[in-house]
C-alpha cells in the first residue's frame, strides 16, 4: 500500500502477520468494550 | 530537550515499502489507552466512599486531568512534533502509567491529594502529550486521506472507556468478592480500585510500548501509490504552504477555529454530563419516570457508541466533502436539533435518543476532525502543536458545559424532581453557541501568505534531512 521514494535505500518489507498482529492487538480489546457497550444499550430497546 | 537516541525522529524513518497501514494501530494502542480517562465513574462512587468524600471532591480528579490535557497538548506540542511520534509516545505511557501507580498509592494510604497529583496531574500530562502524539504523523502517512487517518486514532479515544468500563467493573469484582456489577448498590473497596490501578498501569504499559516501537514517520519525499500532490493545490481551503504554531495563533483563523470547536464540544458535553438523569427527567411523571435506571444506563451506552463512530465516520467524509462543509453539518443541523430536542424532545422517547445520539456523533466529529482541518489550513509542518494548542478549548468547554446545564438545572428545582421544561432554557443556550460556532466557521478563510514559513525553516525543524547512515540504522 506504500510508497514510491527516491532515495537510495534499501527497501523493506512490513510483514503481513505484524500488521494483522497489531490490529488484532487493538481490535479484540475493541471489540469486546463494544459487545459489552451493545449489550448494556439493548436495555434501551426492552431486549 | 534531547530525546535518547532510540526515541529520536532520525531513528524511526521509515524506509521505502514499509506499510502505512501499521501506522493506525500503533496510534489506536495509545488512544485506547488513555481514553480510560473517560470511565472514571465506574469507581467514582468507591472512592468517595473509600476517602469519606463528596461527588465534587472525587469528580474533580477528573477535571484536573483535563485542564492538564489542555495544557501539557499546549505546553508540550512543539516539544512532540519536534521529537516525533516515538519519543511523545513514550512519554505519554510514562507519564500515564506513573499517574496510575501514584494514584494507587493515594488509595491505599487514604491521601486523596496524591490521587490528586497521581491520576490529576501526572496522569494527565500523559493524556495530553499522548492525545496529540500520533496526529501529525498519521496526517503525513495519509495525505490522501487525513481525516480517515485521525478518525480512526481519535475513535480509540472514545473506544478506551468503552474497553475500560467494563474491564474495571470486572477487576474491582475480582479483588472485592462482596462487590457484583450486577446488582445495583453494590459498591467495590478503595483496595479493589488501588488494585484496579496497578493492573491497568500494567496493562497500558504494555499496549502504550508497543504502539511507541512500531511507529514510524514517513521520509520526507515518500509519497502513497498514486497520490499526486497536485491535486490537493487544487482545492482553495487546502494549503501546501506550511505555519508555525507561534505563528499560527496569531492568525483569526486559529481563533475561529477554537470558537468552533468550543462551541462544538460545549455543546455536546451538555447532554453527555446529563445523559442518564436528562432522559429519566423527560419522561418523568410526577415522582416516577418512565425511564428506568437500567434503560437510562443503555441510553449512556448507545451515546458511547454514537461518540465513538461519530469520530470514524464523520471525519473519514470530511475527506470527500470539506473540512469547513462538515463543521457546518456539526453546527447546523446540530441547532436544529437542539431545537427539536428541546421542542419535541418529550413526546416519544424514540425521537429524544435519536436526535441525542446525532448531536453527540457531531460532538465526537468535531474532536476528529479538527486536525485534518488544521492540516488544511496551516500545513503538516506543525500541526501537532497547532492541535496541542487548539485543545485548550477542549479544556474550557469541559468546564463551560457542565456550569451552563448545571447552572441552568439548579436554578430550576432539586435532581429528582426535574422535568423536560427545566432543560429548555440550557438546550437553547446550547442553540445560541451552536449559531455563534456556525457564524465562525463561515468566516474562515485561507490564511495570509504572510504567515508562511520557508521551506529550509520547515526541514531544519523537522530534522529531515537525514545521512544515509541515519537512515540506514532505520529497520
């Protein structure tokens, strides 16, 4: 998804598992604040 | 101030090909973290148990923490944009977790003043610097998207209490076996909510780490696949020039800025403040509501819902609409339906949650989406500091918007007894502040050239003109 650049560098590799490492990281906690989150909303709608 | 040097901006550039979209969770790990600012009330009531205190002794931990928000982001910005996303990272978890462990302290040894200084103070000079870390690199990694790209780091902010409500009813439960979530009146030990603060000081230690040391900044000739600069020129109300912060304050266009995003949050927090009682007062009937507790916890729920994706989707359209259009859809229409709220708010209770929850996905869109109109209209140079600055305003509205409804509701009966008629003349303050934000957000204009900075100004500051050996020590 990156990037064109001229300078003389070596160029890298993000590795795939990082990247799905690190959103896992933040979007398990995530979803879990927004199960509970629903969950205590749907008192509003009577479930 | 010297950084060490693996915190330092030379030692996080990253090199061709790396993948931006790393870049978010790096800066959501922090935002999740400190938006644990917003569920203080889950051990509120503990505490002023735990200290033999008052609602106003406790609640003000919380506002001290964000007056400090307002005032280290200010204090600290240049600082951050400086040093870049790592070294502010870091301090920020340094910071937050110190004001953890203090406060803890301050819960076991019954000195409500370190809790004070701990979660206050310390804690919220984490809150501050770690609020504004990840923005200006995100801007630079997603100029073709920067109100996606703070969208998505700002929702953490309000995701962090929807993740640290929950999690914290379930600890104290763990370390105070008397006290069940479950059952209304039951309330944890001061001990549960010290050990409460030493596993989240553990906890945001290590999420906060691992966002500092998977960040990078973008080279400074690194552009996205297919993005031509060109065409940001192309659009009036987008510079490509840059302004410096010191600079910054001194154009109107700053202080329009602040007035409408004060106004904006003033606003919102109106109805956060008061959510719970607010929609029990609406459908009271005589002594009773028609509301029930349970309910009325369900509507606070689904107004963190609406704050949260407020922040992820108004902004994200923001980058297909405008930065000064969308703030008109925040204020204008928010006005309209304030006027409804107040107007016809009463008579069903689908139409008071639904225009609620619109307003405040307008309040948490005005926080998302003010850095990429910052971008817009001061440039990437220092735009972190420029948003440091500008949440000051953040910092007045969050004691303007409680006076304003409180003010309002005191002197027109006792909690409990209130009824729909008593919020209306605080909605239409609320109106009127909308209007006065609207009006503001018309008179921005681009800023005057004379404000802009030089471009060799621009990379001395930045530091990026990299060596090769810099560069090459990047992974």
């Amino acid at each position: 998804m990156s990037s064109s650049v001229s300078q003389n560098q070596q160029p890298t590799h993000t590795p795939v598992g990082l990247i799905a490492f690190a959103w896992a990281l933040v979007g398990v906690p995530l979803a879990y604040g927004l199960y509970n989150t629903v969950k205590a909303a749907s008192a509003l709608f009577g479930a | 101030m010297a950084v060490p040097s693996f915190l330092a901006r030379e030692r996080i550039v990253a090199r061709p090909g790396f993948n931006r979209w790393l870049i978010p969770p790096a800066a959501l790990a922090v935002h999740l973290c400190i938006g644990q600012a917003y569920a203080t009330s889950v051990y509120k009531t503990a505490l002023v148990s735990h200290f033999d205190s008052t609602l106003t002794a406790i609640g003000i931990i919380f506002s001290i923490a964000i007056v400090m928000l307002g005032l280290s982001a200010a204090v600290f910005g240049t600082w951050v944009d400086r040093n870049g996303p790592r070294a502010a990272m870091f301090a920020s978890a340094v910071f937050w977790v110190t004001g953890f462990l203090v406060g803890s302290l301050g819960i076991y040894t019954e000195q409500l003043w370190l809790l004070y200084l701990g979660y206050g103070v310390i804690g919220g000079i984490g809150l501050g610097i770690g609020y504004i870390s990840p923005v200006s690199t995100l801007i630079k990694w997603f100029p073709d998207r920067p109100g996606l790209a703070t969208g998505m780091a700002i929702m953490g902010f309000g995701g962090g209490a929807l993740i640290a409500s929950p999690l914290s009813r379930q600890l104290m439960s763990w370390y105070d076996p008397s006290y069940d979530p479950a059952v209304a009146g039951t309330t944890p030990s001061g001990n549960a909510v010290a050990g409460l603060f030493l596993t989240l000081a553990a906890l945001y230690a290590v999420f906060m780490m691992f966002g500092a040391f998977i960040v990078r900044v973008p080279a400074a000739d690194w552009r996205p696949d297919g993005f031509d600069p060109a065409s940001v020129k192309s659009k009036p109300m987008i510079t490509t020039e840059n302004v410096s912060a010191n600079n910054a304050i001194k154009t109107p266009q700053f202080w329009l800025l602040w007035t409408v995003l004060f106004c904006n949050v003033t606003a919102g927090i109106g109805i956060l403040e008061q959510a719970a009682p607010m929609i029990q007062d609406f459908f009271r009937n005589g002594e009773t509501s028609t509301v029930l507790a349970a309910t009325a916890a369900g509507f606070v729920g689904l107004l963190s819902l609406f704050n949260m994706a407020g922040r992820f989707v108004w902004s994200s359209t923001s980058d297909f609409i405008g930065r000064k259009p969308i703030y008109m859809v925040y204020l204008g229409v928010g006005i309209i339906l304030y006027v409804i709220l107040a107007t016809l708010g009463s008579t069903a209770t689908w139409i008071f949650v639904i225009t609620a929850a619109i307003i405040i996905s307008f309040y948490g869109g005005g926080f998302a989406t003010v850095p990429a109109y910052l971008r817009d209209l001061f440039g990437t140079y220092q735009v972190g500091a420029i948003h440091g600055r500008l949440l000051t305003a953040w910092a007045a509205a969050g004691i303007a918007g409680p006076l304003i409804v409180n003010g309002v509701l005191d002197s027109r009966g006792t909690p409990g007894q209130l009824v729909a008629g008593d919020y209306r003349p605080a909605l239409f303050i609320m109106v009127g502040l909308l209007a006065v934000g609207f009006v503001c957000n018309l008179l921005i204009k681009p800023v005057a050239s004379k404000w802009h900075e030089s471009r060799e100004a621009v990379e001395d500051f930045t530091h990026e003109h990299h060596t090769e050996e810099e560069r090459s020590a990047v992974r």
